[in-house]
C-alpha cells in the first residue's frame, strides 16, 4: 500500500466528517481508529482533519491544487471499502468536483 505515503504529495488536505454516534458513520468511525496512526506516521506534516460534526453523514473530502475538492460519501460502506475510496482520492492526483 504504497499509495499510503503518497497522501502529503497528491493531496492538499483531507478531512474526514462522520458523526460520534450515529450507526451509519459506525464504519467511518472504525476506519479512523485502524488507519489514522499510520496516515499520520507516513505523512507527519500532512494535515487530516477529522472536524466534530454531530447528525451528519460520513464523508471524506480530498482538497487539491489551487482548493479544488473532491468529496466522497461514506454511508453503507465498509472499512475496506472506505480505505479503497481513500485509495482512489490519493491516486486521482488531478483536481476536478464530484460528490458521489
């Protein structure tokens, strides 16, 4: 999963929405707790924001060049599904709006 250290040089940020109670951001929430300590060791000055956000549906937000953002929804997926969505953001690498 080399695709892990690339998040510092495609991305400008990422920020991760999800609720703390809500069942559908349930897998959001575990994704986080599995995967950010190793995000953030392979991208220390990285910025993932993970913002507190109650009632709203998970999402993840790649911001790139010049502010452009894609978003993806979160909802109904599974953690490996998540991680695949993060891998896809990652190896976009080229800015264009979309929330799928």
């Amino acid at each position: 999963m080399a695709w892990r250290s690339q998040l510092s040089r495609n991305l400008k940020e990422l920020r991760i929405l999800f609720c703390q109670t809500s069942p559908s951001s349930a897998s959001a929430r575990s994704f986080v707790e599995q995967n950010y300590k190793d995000l953030k060791t392979l991208n220390p000055k990285f910025p993932i924001l993970i913002p507190e956000c109650r009632g709203i549906e998970p999402q993840i937000w790649a911001r790139y060049d010049m502010g452009v953002e894609r978003g993806i929804r979160l909802e109904g997926l599974t953690e490996p599904q998540i991680l695949k969505a993060l891998e896809d953001l990652v190896k976009a690498g080229f800015p264009y709006i979309q929330l799928s």
